[in-house]
C-alpha cells in the first residue's frame, strides 16, 4: 500500500506519504505549507496514531516552514516524530552542534524540544551522497538534492535570509512577501512555443537548499523535490536513467517550485518515464504553475499521463479538452463538493 496525500499549503507544499502492508505502516510528512495550512491539516493528523515517522522540512522559505512552526508550537499537537529532517546553519557548514546563530525558529523548536534531528544522518546534513539509515522494511529512500556546495553558497547569508522569510522572533511571520510582477499568459496557450523557451534556473538560495528524495516501495518510484534546483536534480538523476535505458520510469514526480519555469526543464522530462506529475500550490503571490513549466511537461512529459492539481482554480485552464486530446493527459483536482486543497490517491 502506497497512499500520497496533497494538503492545502496555500502556495506551498504539504504532503503526506504513507505506506506500508498487513504488518506496518509508516508515514513521511513533508513541508506544512503556510501558517493557515496547520488548522486545516490538523483533523487528518490528529487520525495518525500519534506517529509520524519523518518530517522533512525541505527548506527555509515561508511556504514549507510556518505549517510546521504551528504544528511544532502547538502545546496540544497529536502527533510525535521519529526523525526530523532538516538542514539548520550548522549543517551548511557540516559543523558540530548548534550555536548562537542557529537562533530561528525552526531550530529553537527543535532544540528545545529535544527533538530528533537528522537521526538518519547521524546528525549531519541531509545531502546528496550522505549515509542515510533508514527502515529494514523493504524500502528505499535517496537523497537527490542538495549537495555540498548549494549547502555551503547559503551559509554567507543565512541570517538575513531566516530574518526575511519570518524564522527570526520578532518579525510577523504572516506578512506576505511582494510579488514578483510575473503575470501569467493570457488567451490560448501555445504550447509548442512555450515549451521551447530557453530554460534559466531558479536563483534562489534558498531553493538551491532543498532536500529532494527519491522514494522507492513495492516497484513504486516517487521523486520529492520542494523547490529543488533542477540541474541538481538532473545529475542526480541521470546515472539511475542511463542504467534504465534512457528514461527511469516514475510513478509521481512532484513538480519543484510548484510548476515554475525555473525548476523544470525539458532535460529532466527526457529522464523520466513519469505516470503522474503533482501540482502543489494554490496560486496565491506568484501565480505558479507557469504556463512555460506545463507546456513543457505537457509536451515532452511522456505519451501518457496525469496530472494532479490539489486546488481547483490552477486546474481549470488546463482541463481542456483539445489540449488533453493533443497531448496526451487527464486531470485530477478535488471534486467540487470537496474541500480545496486536498488530494488522496493510491499507488
């Protein structure tokens, strides 16, 4: 059994992995999305029996952490963790314990907690290429993203990133950013032409940070990826594609940076074999998916498959008939009697 749940992050990510048979389940939460996202997500955890396995906090920027800051601070929370995942100042710099820098939040909550923290690495860093100890149950679990060096270009500026994106007291975490001017296309898409737009990778430093995983159970592939780069998620891909023949088939691929031009390429889509490509955002502050992300998936995404919006709104202009008759896909969004936000489905 396998059991992929998309929870409404607002713009960001919260998504529930469960799997396991007759003798085990285990369950891998991943991101909390915004500080709104904890209200509405706590009934679903609050049916967990008190466990969840791994968090990962895939990065640092408000759309992933204040879901979790709210779960973590919540005095009545109802669910425990296992492990969790996630790379503080320290880990950047592959450095011994946690000092005065380490003063956001996220880390605060985890040390005065005297929570589990990167057990699987030891107490390092979550990085391509790490040891990493994971469950004797017949699964596997890979680290794609990031490496050594995207770890160690962000140390310079951590602080004042934490201090930006609401991890430091004393700033109203639920002040939202400016946008970034990006206005989406209007009027019909033509999607031979976007999708041939030259591809520019995403310059956040924060971004480049984010702790992509390749999740393997039962013959099943799911590729986690945050806002993870996308030239990192092509090297770390590409070997495992090569020993497949060319393309290593996937399952789910959930897209990075909820669908911006700048975290998919057309190099990473000629790696995978992909079933199911996972949408993640309610479109809020920067409008994503972009329509140059979707027509490259829909172009060069394979011959067949899905898509799967967890809001309704982002779904609609690509529940077109014609479009999905010329390329070759269907969507999936929560029902209209449903509540936005949430998609449940099983491997």
């Amino acid at each position: 059994m396998i059991r992929f749940t998309m929870m409404p992050g607002e713009d960001g990510d919260c998504l529930l992995l469960e799997y396991g048979d007759d003798t085990f389940v285990h369950r891998i939460l991943v991101d909390g999305g915004r500080a709104g996202t904890y209200p509405l997500i706590k009934p679903v955890l609050a049916g967990l029996d008190g466990l969840v396995d791994v968090l990962v906090v895939t990065h640092v920027d408000q759309d992933h952490v204040l879901g979790v800051l709210a779960l973590l601070e919540d005095p009545e929370r109802s669910v425990e963790f296992g492990d969790v995942w996630f790379n503080g100042f320290d880990h950047l710099l592959d450095a011994e314990g946690f000092g005065a820098q380490d003063g956001e939040r996220l880390t605060s909550a985890l040390l005065g907690q005297n929570m589990p923290w990167n057990d699987a690495f030891g107490g390092h860093s979550a990085e391509v290429g790490q040891r990493i100890g994971w469950f004797d149950d017949g699964s596997t679990m890979e680290v794609l993203s990031p490496d050594r060096r995207q770890l160690e270009r962000l140390a310079p500026v951590w602080v004042d990133v934490c201090a930006e994106h609401g991890l430091i007291p004393g700033r109203d975490p639920d002040e939202p950013p400016p946008v970034d001017g990006f206005e989406p296309f209007g009027g019909a898409v033509d999607v031979e032409q976007l999708a041939a737009t030259p591809f520019k990778r995403d310059p956040s430093p924060t971004n480049v940070s984010s702790i992509g995983l390749l999740f393997e159970f039962e013959d099943r592939r799911i590729v986690l990826t945050g806002d993870a780069d996308d030239r990192r998620l092509v090297e770390s891909l590409r070997p495992r594609a090569e020993a497949a023949g060319g393309r290593l088939h996937v399952d789910v691929l959930k897209v990075a940076h909820h669908g911006s031009k700048h975290n998919i390429s057309t190099d990473l889509l000629d790696l995978l074999d992909c079933d199911r490509y996972l949408i993640s955002t309610s479109g809020a502050r920067h409008h994503h998916p972009d329509d140059i992300a979707m027509s490259r998936i829909l172009q060069r995404g394979g011959a067949r498959k899905e898509i799967v919006f967890n809001y309704r709104d982002r779904a609609a202009s690509w529940d077109d008939t014609s479009l999905k008759d010329r390329f070759g896909y269907t969507v999936t969004a929560p029902a209209p009697d449903a509540d936005d936000g949430f998609v449940t489905f099983e491997l």
